[in-house]
C-alpha cells in the first residue's frame, strides 16, 4: 500500500538545551489522510527525533 505524506516544519524553540520545532506531519493512504502535530529536536548527533508525547 502506497503512502504519501508531506513534514512542514514551523516555529522553532528550545527545550533541554536543544533546538526544536513544532512540525506538522499529514500521511495520505487508502484514501484517509491523518495530521500529527508534533515536536522535533536536534539532538547533540545532528539527527532531529520527535518528543515524546
């Protein structure tokens, strides 16, 4: 099954000493669309990983 999706990021901020961003994240399947709005962080190894909610 085919998925398509876009990630837009938005306002930064900083939590725990990291740089973040509120990140909008919408998945396209079976003809249903789901939204997350999530945070994002840069961790100290340069990969950006979600919040846990």
């Amino acid at each position: 099954m085919p998925i398509d999706g876009t990630i837009t990021p938005h306002d930064s901020f900083e939590a725990q000493g990291m740089k973040c961003r509120k990140v909008t994240l919408v998945a396209h399947a079976k003809r249903q669309t789901q939204t997350w709005t999530p945070s994002a962080c840069k961790h100290s190894d340069g990969k950006w990983k979600l919040l846990k909610q």
